[in-house]
C-alpha cells in the first residue's frame, strides 16, 4: 500500500481514471487521504465543439467527474482552472509554482502523475508531467513521485486497440515498461475493476466512443492494468 496523503494531479478529468483509479480507490479504503487535482476540465475534449461548445461541455465533465470521484471514494477533487489545450504555454515556473504550493499544503508522502511522454504525448500530459516533477525536486523530494507508465506485456497485447482508438497525439509513441522495473504493478479484477469501470463510465462523454469501439470486455481487460515507475532524482 503507498503512504499517505497521496496527491494525484493530472491534466484533465479522466486522466486520473484511466490511469490511477484503481491505485487511488484501494488508498482511499485503507483509510489514506487522497487529494485529485485536474489542471483543467477538459472543455475542448470533443469531435463536436458546435454541439459541444467548451463551457457546456466543461461545465458537463465537472459533473462526471465529481460522480466518478464518488464512486472512488476520493472525497477532495480540485480543478485549477487552467485552459484546456493550453497547458504547453503556461509559464513552466508558473506550473511548478501551482503544484508546489499543494505540496507544501498537503504534505504528501506519495505524488502520481504521468511519465515525461504524458502517456499519449498530449502536449498538457506533458507539461503536467514537467510542472510536477520540477515541483517535487524543488520541494525537497520529500515525497515519493510516482510517474504513471505503460507496462511492456499489456501495451503489447493492446497496442493496435491504442492506434484505432487514436489515442496519440503524435506520431511519437511511448516506451512501455517491463514489470521488473514498476514500483508499482496493479491488475484489477472483480469488484475493484467494477469499480474502475463504473468510474469511468461516469464519464461517458470521454469513454463512450471507446467502449463502443473496442466492446465492453476488451475495454475492461485494457483499463485493468494500472503502471507506475519511481522518479529517483
């Protein structure tokens, strides 16, 4: 079990779902505190912004999420406000200044965000990915930083379900993981996996187009894997 508080940030909500929820849902019925923050609420995530526009459809993954954090049982969810495909241009000083003040707030002993490649190179995922990281190491690596990674045997097995959903942002993909360099390795099963999957389908307006892509099994087995590496320095 990772100690506690664990601070878990990522760019947009549903990130933290498909990445951490397992990890945080099991923190959080041990009796840890876990504080979920979203840099922005994703009011650009859509194919459709004419029928979509970004403060409906923000306003709409406000409400999804704080229904997928229920089901979690994560009780502190914060959005910091920031825009939407836009985190690449914040002042990286600035980010790191956001998320350190939380550190020094929180006092976390464990901190999950993505790897340096945002798991999909989404140029938020990224900077998220910076922002944090340069945050921890000026904070004094008081914490455990955790970077979310894709485990080599479960990337493999799902690799060509990643590019028909069309889940990259660049032409670039993200080197996966063998399981003996994780520090953490979860494969959820029964009710916890039930539990990841409710999560996210509270978040339908994000996970629908994938579940009726890949079918409701194939989808389960590919968010059941859950991947973190140990950031050392």
């Amino acid at each position: 079990m990772l100690p506690g508080p664990i601070l878990s940030v990522w760019a947009h909500p549903d990130d933290e779902s498909y990445l951490a929820a397992g990890v945080m849902a099991a923190a959080v019925d041990a009796g840890t505190r876990v504080v979920c923050v979203s840099a922005t609420a994703g009011e650009l995530g859509t194919p459709d912004p004419v029928a979509w526009p970004p403060d409906r459809l923000g306003r709409l993954r406000r409400w999804e999420t704080a229904a997928a954090m229920a089901v979690l049982g994560v009780a502190e969810h914060r959005f910091l406000g920031l825009p939407d495909g836009g985190l690449a241009k914040v002042d990286p000083t600035h980010g790191a200044g956001i998320v350190e003040a939380l550190i020094e707030e929180i006092e976390p002993a464990t901190i999950l965000t993505f790897a340096p490649h945002g798991m999909t190179c989404h140029p938020d995922h990224i900077a998220v990915s910076d922002w944090v990281t340069a945050a921890w190491r000026r904070s004094g690596r008081r914490a455990r930083l955790l970077h979310s990674a894709g485990d080599a045997e479960h990337f493999a097995e799902f690799a060509a379900d990643y590019e028909a959903w069309g889940v990259y942002m660049t032409d670039e993909r993200p080197q996966p993981v063998p399981r003996h360099e994780q520090a953490v390795h979860l494969r959820l099963t029964g009710c916890a996996l039930d539990r990841k999957l409710a999560a996210l389908h509270a978040m339908a307006s994000q996970t629908r187009p994938a579940v009726a892509l890949m079918g409701d099994d194939r989808y389960a087995a590919e968010v059941a894997v859950e991947a973190f590496v140990e950031v050392l320095a």
